[in-house]
C-alpha cells in the first residue's frame, strides 16, 4: 500500500505539471515509467509523451508488474492472508481500492476528461487507508511489522526519486537549477509547502537534498524513515530474540548511524551518486535479510 501511495503521488504530480506546456513544454513520462514500470526502453521511447498511453501501464497494465492494478491486487492478497492481524476495516479499505482499479470502465476513462478524476479518487483511498490503518490498528507486532515494511519501501522510493532527479543534471550540486526543477519532486513527497517554508536561500540543489536526506521533521525523508524502522525493528527484535535478529538490528543501526551522523557539507558533485547508490544497496540488503530471518519458510 504504500508503494501504491508513492505511484500514486508521482503520477498525479506529473500528470498534473505535464498540462502546463506554456512553461515546461512537453514532459516526458520517461522518468516515472522507470521507476514504476518494467516496460524497456524502447516501450518507453514509444510512450514516453502519450500521456494516456502512459497512465495505462502505470495505472492498469496488468503486464506491466509494478502497475498500481497489480500492487492492490497483491496488497488485497497478503491482506486476506493476514486478516488475524489487521483490522476489519483495513481488510475492508484495501478491498475498496482494489475493487475501484478494477472497475471494467477505468481504461476507457484514460482517453477521456476523467483522468484526474481517477487520480484522486485513488489518491483518497491511499490517504483513507493510511489514517484507517493509523486509528484501528492495535500496537502490537502485527503494526510494528506494518509500519517497518512501510518506512523500508518509502526510503526506497525517497532514494530512487531522488537518484532520477539528480541524475538529471548530472549530479552537479554547483549547476544554476532554478525552483521549477524540483518543484515536481518536492510535490511528489508532499514537501514544496515545507520547502517554502524552512528554505531562506536560493541555492536549491543542495536546499531539497537536505530536506529529503536530512530533515528530520519531513516525513519523506532519508533520516525520517530510518529512525521509524529502526524503531519498529526494535520492538521486533524485542519480541524474537535469536543471534540473527540481534545482528541485524546492529547492521542497521551500523547503516543508519553514518547516514545520520555524517557530515552533511561533504556530499558534492563527484560523491552524490556513489553516497545515493550504496545507500540504495545497503537497504536493499537490509531488506533481503530481514525477509530471511522472518519470513523464509525454507
């Protein structure tokens, strides 16, 4: 679901910045196709200014795997298996929003006016989830193991969003980007109001790396969903205690104590890629391991 809430929020922030051409001329779809399809280049070469074309496969392509119609359709599985340990109404949203993508009429919508019509009926749901799951889960380790899978796939998106953008101009920290470059990142965390709000100076290619690495008040932030899962992983751990658990906690506090603690004015043009690709496979690993040690039935 939360991988669902990041499509979500990336589609309708660039749907909605690709309608204004007087400013930003076409915008391609290549970027959000990347991170959210499994399409090739060529498809994408293809697509990439069809912007019904391309809500299509982001939104209902059942062969495109990460599409929003195959994440709900696995989200409403794992939730039938799991209904024990949630909520009824979390089984009962997560039904709702599967029920809506699957509507027969949905792809004939694409080509129609309804387009943003869709996108924020999706985006609702996703919001109704998230306050659902946060007013009737109880707190125990069935939320712990919610929430630690939920901050893991946001620093995953924060991170890869991040890398797609940055990648962009090169990863050159000292390039003249005016705000309207990343005007469409900073609205797909929801954090162009706080950016506004925190950031006095107009050097801004390192103002929104801070806030999305740094900022600890941003809930879309590195360092913001480390210090969750940290927390969620320790209750966890708390509860099943064995060598292999107690090792993982230590490696992810090893990984988020030098993210936390590193000195933030030595990220520059020649270290950014690096620093965002090791931290990219040092979740990743993170990851891996932990579906090892509590969820491999081998």
């Amino acid at each position: 679901m939360e991988r669902a809430d990041g499509l979500l929020r990336a589609t309708r922030t660039h749907y909605l910045m690709s309608l204004d051409n007087v400013v930003l001329g076409d915008k391609s779809w290549r970027p959000v196709l990347e991170i959210f399809t499994t399409a090739d280049q060529s498809t994408i070469k293809e697509i990439e200014y069809d912007s019904h074309a391309a809500l299509r496969m982001l939104i209902s392509d059942q062969n495109n795997h990460s599409s929003l119609k195959v994440i709900l359709t696995r989200a409403r599985e794992n939730a039938r298996g799991a209904q024990d340990h949630i909520t009824k109404e979390v089984w009962e949203e997560t039904n709702a929003m599967y029920h809506y993508i699957n509507k027969s009429t949905i792809n004939e919508r694409f080509d129609e006016r309804d387009v943003l019509q869709i996108l924020q009926q999706l985006t609702q749901h996703s919001l109704l989830f998230t306050g659902i799951a946060d007013m009737t889960m109880p707190r125990g380790l069935g939320w712990s193991f919610m929430n630690m899978g939920k901050f893991t796939e946001r620093c995953f998106e924060i991170l890869t969003f991040c890398d797609k953008h940055y990648e962009m101009i090169n990863y050159d920290l000292s390039s003249d980007k005016a705000m309207i470059h990343w005007k469409e990142l900073l609205f797909s965390l929801s954090g162009y109001e706080l950016h506004l709000k925190t950031y006095r100076t107009h050097n801004y290619n390192r103002n929104v790396l801070h806030q999305i690495t740094f900022n600890e008040d941003f809930p879309h932030s590195v360092i913001y969903t480390l210090t969750r899962i940290e927390k969620y992983l320790n209750d966890i751990v708390q509860e099943n205690q064995s060598p292999a658990n107690n090792e993982l906690l230590r490696l992810f506090r090893k990984l988020s104590s030098r993210i936390k603690y590193m000195d933030q004015t030595s990220l520059n043009s020649s270290n950014l890629k690096s620093f965002l690709d090791e931290a990219q496979n040092e979740m990743l690993q993170f990851s891996n391991q932990l579906g090892q040690n509590f969820f491999s039935y081998q």
